[in-house]
C-alpha cells in the first residue's frame, strides 16, 4: 500500500519538476565486439562484463525498473547506466540523443506515438529477428502473453496511413493507460444516480452533478489545453466508439475525415459535455489537473486515465481515497462493444547502438513476465499489458480494493487499442484538433464549420506524405 503512496508523489512530481537527469547517467566505455559461440542455448550471462546505457522517463514504470537493476546486472553480469530525465523534457532530449546516431543511449522508454517519428527516421531497431533468434531470447519470454491491442500498438508496416498491428516490432510493452470513467461514488450516491452507461447519460449525470461538493466542485474533468494530450484519452474513445476516424487513405494521399458527419457529432457532443459540467477554467486542464481534482473531490467524474483512480483512490493518498470507482467509457450507440484508446510506455532499441544483443536481455528481462508481475504486486506497473499477471490471485487480490476497476479493464480489454492512423505528422495535427476543439468549446467557432476550416488545414499539411492503399 505504501508503495503505491509513495509512487504518487514520484507520478505527480513528474509534470512539475524542473531537476535534471539522475546522476547516475556516465559515458561507456566502447564495448569490444559481442560475440557468443554458434548454435549455443539462451544464456543470460553470454554478455557478461558488457555495458548498456538506458534512457528512461520519469514515471513509476522506470522507478520499478531502476529498484530491480541490481538483480539484472547479477543475473546477466551486464552493467546498466541510466538517465531519468522528467517528461516535459524527456522526448526533445531523446529525439537529440537519436538524431545523433552515436549509438547512445542503447535502450530508451518511447511512446506508441513517437514511433511513428522514429520508425521512419530509421531511429530504431526492429525487434523480430532477435525475437526469432532462438540463441538470443528467452525461451520463457512468451509475447504472446501480451494482450493483442497492446501489442499491435507497437507494431507497424512504417507506411503512412497504415493502421498499427502489421509489419515490424519496434519496442516491448511496459505498461498502459485506458481512458475510462472514474466516478466518486459519495457522489453519485447522493443523488441517487448510477454511473451511466451511454454519453448521453454522461451528459445528464454529470451535469445534476455540478457543485456535489460545495463551491467550486462540478461534474466532470477532462483535459483541455491546446495540446494533442487532450485530444488522446477520453476526447479520443468517445470519437472512435461513435465510428469516426482521422484519416483516410485516397489515391496514395492521406485525407483528413475531421470533416465526417460521425466526427462533427461526437465533438459537438463532447463540447456540449465539458460547457454543462466541465472545470470552468478547462482550457487550462491537463492530465494532472484532472487526476488531483477527482482526487480532491473537487469533479464528481473523469473521464481519463484508468490509472489515476488507482494513484488516487489508494488509502491515504488523497481526500477522496476509497471513494472512488472505474466504469467502462460510455457507448455512444447502445448496446455497442466498448473499448478505449490507448496510451503505451514501451521500451526500444536505438538502431544505431553499438551493443544491441545486451541491450536485447535488458528489455526482455524489464517486459518478461517476471518483472511485469513483480511490478504489479510489489511497486506501481498498473495497467500490466500481461494477460499471465491478470489471471494471477496475489494481483487480483490486491486491485479488489478498486471497486470496478478488474470488471471495467475485462470489459474493454478486447477492444482496446490505438484509434489514430499513424503518421508522422501525428503531433501537429493532433494539436491543431486541440486548438480546433477550443474553440469550439469556448463558442468561437460553430463545430461544423471550424472541423471543416480544421480538416482543409491538416489536408495542407500531410500533402507531402504519400502513402500505399
């Protein structure tokens, strides 16, 4: 219990902190040329007396690994330097250190999203023939034992417009975010409510919601600054359960289709949500507003991060401790098969690393199943991607704490998964959204005109990219 308290604070102090990278960060030294002798079985010590360096953001998922190097370095006789540097910097420092192509860092903590970016700048390393290599992985390794949405997540053809799941493997899994609804059920009990089912119901619910609390408290928390962060989590579920997509691919061009009948509805739906029951300064809102206010019983309902009702519903860990509960995304359509878009933390391979068969043992012992339970029972690796640790009783019976957080996470699971195309202008037109979806919110344009003006504008900027159909 205490862990996950003390995981936090380290959870929170990631978005403000302004420190830089840990100490422990050193040059290696130029590793001699890894051998291993033809035709040998796996072995975790064929790299002994080898030096890997590993990037890794600020983040929960990196304090596990960083408490259980010491058991690595003795399993593999493979010294580890490391970096953890907080996420407001951590991808501009990362896209420096690959550009760079000097081979450091060998391993690094990457979105799903940065992958897109990466994959195509030849930044990273495809990891199925070192899958394949029966010499070089684990034979208890098991990757199908990582649930197939998560997987796929981190699999692609590079091919603009493609979706993700075909082609090659670029990083390993280490844990994942769903956006779901997180509720304070003193809340809903008070007025005899029950978490809705459809967005409809959202809309209703949280709107008899306002001022639960007192001054100052209302419905429901998403986030809403100009960001493509804000489009990602609830923003993004609710648009792909109502069946609209990004993009399409025409004649070996990418096309916007922000512009669909499908995508106009879900936005004047969801602005609709935020302008009856929303923060009142939602331009402002990021992921830590929105976590510290369902926390503080400030918003009645979130709809964000599955995680967030873990890191504050924990005992001590906020006001609203034990208060709060997990339901699955509202349906837009009733009776439909709900899921969520995902958000990923995966570790990968810097192609231009001089030590890639070490640094193979380092992400298959921090994503194997040891470690992926190890850090679900013992530190903060919620959501586990391992299907082998959600059949385990130890985890199981230290979630139950977490009224509808096992039952949301089996409801959705199957149709969990990345909704957006990739494509590597993914980051700016993901932000032109946001700043779109401001101001429709904020009434300074009507929704249908300002997603068109919104899909001619990201049309513009993906010209350039060409793409197979």
């Amino acid at each position: 219990m205490g862990l996950w308290l003390l995981v936090l604070v380290l959870f929170m102090s990631a978005a403000c902190s302004s420190a830089g990278d840990n100490a422990g960060t050193t040059t290696a030294k130029p590793p001699e040329a890894e051998k291993r002798a033809s035709g040998t079985e796996f072995s975790w010590k064929q790299f002994d007396g080898h030096e890997i360096q590993v990037m890794l953001n600020q983040h929960p998922y990196a304090e596990a690994i960083i408490q259980r190097l010491s058991e690595f370095e003795a399993k593999t006789g493979i010294a580890v330097k490391y970096s953890v540097t907080p996420e407001e910097n951590y991808f501009d420092k990362l896209t420096t250190a690959l550009n760079s192509r000097n081979g450091n860092p060998d391993v690094f903590m990457t979105g799903s999203y940065q992958l897109w970016e990466y994959a195509p700048a030849d930044y990273v390393q495809s990891l199925d023939e070192y899958l394949e290599d029966k010499e070089m992985t684990d034979p208890e390794y098991d990757l199908d034992d990582i649930y197939k949405g998560i997987l796929d997540g981190v699999r692609w053809d590079r091919k603009p417009g493609h979706p993700v799941g075909t082609g090659s493997l670029w990083a390993l899994p280490l844990g994942f975010e769903a956006s779901v609804l997180l509720y304070n059920k003193k809340a809903l009990a008070h007025e005899n409510l029950k978490p809705p089912a459809t967005f409809d119901e959202l809309i209703d619910t949280a709107s008899q919601l306002n001022g639960w609390n007192g001054d100052g408290s209302y419905g429901i928390a998403v986030r809403g600054t100009r960001s493509w962060a804000t489009i990602h989590p609830g923003y993004m579920t609710a648009f792909s359960l109502n069946g609209a997509q990004d993009f399409a691919v025409e004649s070996g061009k990418l096309v916007s289709r922000l512009d669909s009948p499908e995508s106009i509805e879900v936005t004047k739906k969801f602005a609709e949500l935020v302008n009856k029951a929303g923060p009142k300064d939602w331009t402002n809102y990021t992921w830590y507003q929105v976590s510290t206010d369902i926390g503080a019983g400030k918003a009645a309902m979130a709809f964000d991060a599955d995680i967030f009702g873990i890191f504050q519903g924990q005992e001590g860990a906020s006001a609203e401790s034990g208060n709060i509960a997990f339901a699955p995304p509202p349906a837009m359509k009733i009776g439909q098969d709900v899921g969520s878009n995902e958000w990923i933390w995966s570790i990968a391979m810097n192609s231009s690393s001089k030590r890639k068969e070490a640094a193979w043992l380092f992400m298959q012992y921090f994503s194997g199943k040891e470690h992926t339970l190890w850090g679900a029972i013992q530190a903060s690796v919620v959501n586990p991607v391992r299907q082998s640790v959600w059949d385990n009783p130890e985890f199981i019976d230290r979630i139950s704490m977490f009224e509808g957080y096992e039952a949301t996470f089996k409801t959705i699971i199957d149709h969990t998964s990345i909704k957006f195309t990739p494509q590597p202008e993914f980051f700016n037109t993901t932000t032109e959204w946001a700043a779109a979806f401001q101001d429709i919110v904020t009434g300074q344009a009507p929704a249908e005109e300002r997603m068109k003006k919104l899909a001619e504008d990201i049309n513009k900027r993906v010209a350039r990219i060409r793409t197979a159909e």
